[in-house]
C-alpha cells in the first residue's frame, strides 16, 4: 500500500490545522507510520486510502493539539505600533505562525493557505478548525467528516457554522476570487517595483505602492505597523541601519508572492535578512509579512549566502 502521492496535500492539511510547515512535516511523518502500522486492518469498502488517512492525520493533529497556545501574527495580538524607533525585540516565547515553502509540495496556488486565513483558522477551537479545512478545503462531505472526527453529521454541521461565523467576524473568508495570484502580470509588476525599491531604499518608491491601510508586521518582533506614514518610517531606520545594495529573490509562499532578502556584507557578498510574503489587492500592497527567522530560511532551502 503506497501513500507517498498523498504525502504533499498531508502537510499542507497539518500546516492548516497547526500552523507550522515542520510541525506539519513531522505530524504526516506519524501519520504515514501509523497507517502502515494499521495496514492490515484497513477496509477498502467502508473509505478510501484518501478518507482514511485524512482520519488518521486529523486524530494526529488533534492530539497535537491539545492544551497547545495558538500561533498568532504580530496582528493578532495587539494594536498597531506608532513608534519606528520602538525596540525590535523578539518575542521568543510566542509559538509564531510560520510561512508555507510552496515549492516544496505541489499544492497548488490555494487561497486558502494565505497566511492571514490560517492565522484566523488558528483562533477557532481545533475540532472547529478540522470540519472548517475538511469540508470547506477538501469538500469532504459532512458524512465523511463525521466519520473522521467520531461524531455525528448534525454536530459536523453545527461546528462548520461556528467556524464560519468566527471567520466572518474575523473578517476572513475562503473566497478564492478575492485574491490575486502571485503569477497574475500585475502582481508580478507590483512585486518588481518593490524589488527595485526596496534594492535602493527608495522609500518614497516603496510607499507609493502600498494601499492607505497596509500593514507590516515582522514575526518574532511583536511590533506591527498599518498604514503608508508608518510603513515608510519603519523603512527609513531599516536603511539607516542596513544601507542600501539590497540583493531580493523571488519566492511564493502560502500562495502569495514572497521574496527573500539578503543584507549586504562589509566584507562583501550578502546573507540572509527576512523572507517577506505580500498580499496583493487592487495593483497595490495591502500587507507585508516578514520574517526573521532563520528556521524560514531553512524550510525554504535558501543559501546562507549569495555573492
């Protein structure tokens, strides 16, 4: 029995349900130990191998689960900053949500992986959560939910309504039309802008691409700024500190288009800076999630260094 082709849509399912890409690695990791443990006992005629191993990765996750603190952004856990000159201190204790490499598994661009819907997802109760990504994501049917979680179709249904309500109120909804496409010419245009831009610290050029109310925020500095004033401030101290001859690389994460910064080196060649995922709307920025760790890096198989 081989279920390595399900191995990919696993750990985007776990990434969903935990929040974190290694996490998630390790929790398909059990998953496909335990199926093969339970190989024998498998029966064709009551689920598919798919069905199946979705009900074992659910119970792996939930176990995971419990008694665990959510992993939030820098957004969701305060009010926005006025100060760029406030200390960058991270906040290591805080389990951080982490960005998706989505060239390591062939998930497709879904809009359901943005990083601002899974950090909402991150704040329903894990059983919520579950019937949220297996009906909604996956379109199991409630039946089959129920049938995963141990529970009946009326309770399934009754916890889809919950999670989208909290959803709603969240502002955030699985609406793929809502979202622009990293390979879409004019977010690709937007993104080169940025690029040029931001390899110059041209502030002024990077602002006029944000729209009124973007938002930067930089896990694990729980600091977070909204709007263009800010955004632009917080750039200027980054160049005063860094300078400028920035070196950028083209990524997609979570769906979104990403790019990986490097910092000039005094003694020559650069090194890892943050790893920044954009969401798009209407030709302009409307958030920049940037990451400053160098497990991201990690994850998503970037150098140490370029020259």
């Amino acid at each position: 029995m081989d279920f390595e082709p399900y191995r990919a849509e696993l750990v985007a399912y776990c990434y969903r349900m935990v929040g974190s890409f290694h996490e998630a690695e390790d929790l398909v990791q059990e998953t496909m130990l335990r199926a093969w443990r339970a190989r024998e006992r498998y029966d064709a005629s009551r689920a598919s191998v798919r069905t199946w191993l979705y009900r074992i990765a659910t119970n792996v996750c939930l176990t995971a689960l419990e008694g665990r603190a959510r992993r939030p952004l820098p957004s969701g856990l305060g009010a926005p900053s006025d100060d760029p000159e406030a200390p960058l201190t991270p906040a290591l204790d805080v389990p951080w949500l982490q960005p998706f490499p989505d060239a390591r598994f062939e998930v497709g661009i879904r809009a359901d992986m943005r990083l601002a819907l899974v950090a909402a997802m991150q704040t329903l109760p894990a059983r919520q959560r579950a019937v949220l990504v297996l009906r909604e994501v996956l379109q199991f049917s409630s039946a089959e939910v129920a049938v995963q979680l141990g529970s009946t179709v009326p309770a399934v249904n009754s916890a889809l309504q919950r999670a989208r309500a909290a959803l709603a109120e969240a502002g955030e909804a699985v609406d793929p039309a809502e979202v622009s496409e990293p390979d879409d010419p004019k977010v690709r245009e937007v993104i080169e802008r940025y690029m040029r831009a931001f390899e110059t610290a041209d502030v002024p050029a990077l602002v006029r691409l944000l729209t009124e109310d973007a938002v930067l925020e930089m896990p694990p500095v729980p600091l977070w700024y909204r709007g263009g004033h800010d955004y632009g401030r917080f750039m200027r101290r980054l160049f005063a500190m860094r300078g400028t001859g920035w070196a950028l690389r083209r990524l997609r994460a979570n769906g979104q288009p990403a790019l990986a910064a490097y910092v000039p080196e005094p003694g020559g060649g650069h090194r890892p800076h943050t790893l920044q995922v954009f969401t798009v709307t209407g030709g302009r920025i409307a958030r920049n999630v940037v990451f400053a760790d160098s497990t991201v890096f990690e994850a998503f198989g970037l150098p140490d260094r370029i020259p």
